[in-house]
C-alpha cells in the first residue's frame, strides 16, 4: 500500500473514531505524515545553518531570506519557511511530545507553531481579498527606514534602532508583514 494512502486510511479511520467524519484537515495530516517520513523534509537544508534541526534555526533562516547583504536574500520563501515551522511544530507535538518535553518547551513550540499558521493563513486571506499581487522585494523597496529620535525607542523597545516606514504611513510599523501581507509569494517552494 501507498504511504500516503495508509496515512490518509488512518487518519480518516481514527477521526471518524472521534466522531470527526469527514474533517477537511486529514487530507493535510496525511500529506504532513507522508512528506516527513522523509528526514531530508523533516530537516531540510537551510541558509542560515546547514540544516534545519530546531524551531530557532528555521526562525533564523526566516530572518535570513531578508538580509540584503546576504546571499540568501529571497523574501520571496519567507511564506514556504513559515508553513515549514508550523508542519515540523505540529509534527514533533503530535508524533514526538516526549522528546520536544525533554529538550525544550511544548509551549514554545506551540506559540512558534500557532505564530507560523496565522502568517501563512493570513497571507492566504489577504491573497482571498484580493490584495495586490507583487513581490516581497517590490514591497521592501516602498519602505524607508527611520531611526527613532534619541531617547525614543524602536517597535523592538531597543534605543536607537531602525524601524519601518511604509509608504503612505506616517508612524513606524512593528514588523514588515504589515506592509507585504499581500505580496505574491504563491507558490514558493522549500528548496
């Protein structure tokens, strides 16, 4: 039998044992199970470090795709790497509790987890709203940094740092997604 399809079996099976029918989600938890039986998806190769092993280093290869000095700057996968935290945070919940309890905190990696599926899901909407179509790079090039006034403090609440002005706004914005949260990164996919 298929891997997939004994996944899909399964999940149907236990979730219609729940009394959970005909749930739209075990469609995704089959192909989450099927695509991570593979260690090479479970831990890909990344930018910042050489392979995605822990929850901190797929937020450091976030940060990553968006440094202009570094050759891995590709906002554009910024979206692929966030799904990727919250399939691998829900993946090592479900499958692996135990090990995430021993080696780090379930409510971390719940919060890493949850953060990761509102920004995919809220990129998918604003897509839905039919927010404009650009790229991530076309939307950095409308922001001008500002450096808060001395004694002032940055979105971060450290002195002196820069925060974002988007185009068409007057005060700084906490974080970039607010102003690309409906650039075109459809399709991206983890390399």
């Amino acid at each position: 039998m298929e891997l997939r399809r004994f996944f899909d079996q399964t999940i149907r099976a236990s979730f219609h044992d729940l009394a959970m029918g005909g749930d739209p989600v075990a469609g995704y938890l089959a192909d989450l199970l099927t695509r991570f039986a593979r260690t090479e998806q479970l831990y890909p190769p990344g930018r910042a470090v050489p392979r995605l092993e822990t929850v901190v280093d797929m937020l450091l290869d976030a940060q990553a795709v968006w440094r202009e000095d570094s050759p891995y700057f590709e906002p554009e996968q910024e979206l692929a790497i966030r799904r990727h935290i919250g399939d691998y945070t829900l993946f090592m919940m479900g499958v692996f509790r135990e090990r995430v309890e021993r080696l780090a905190s379930t409510g971390y990696y719940i919060a890493r987890g949850k953060q990761a599926y509102r920004f995919v899901s809220e990129h998918a909407r604003a897509r839905a709203a039919g927010a404009p179509s650009t790229t991530r790079a076309a939307c950095i090039s409308s922001i001008t940094p500002s450096t808060p006034s001395s004694g002032s403090r940055s979105a971060e609440g450290s002195p002196g740092a820069l925060s974002f002005v988007p185009a068409g706004r007057r005060s700084p914005s906490r974080d970039l997604s607010s102003c690309c949260s409906g650039c075109d990164i459809e399709g991206s996919s983890w390399p």
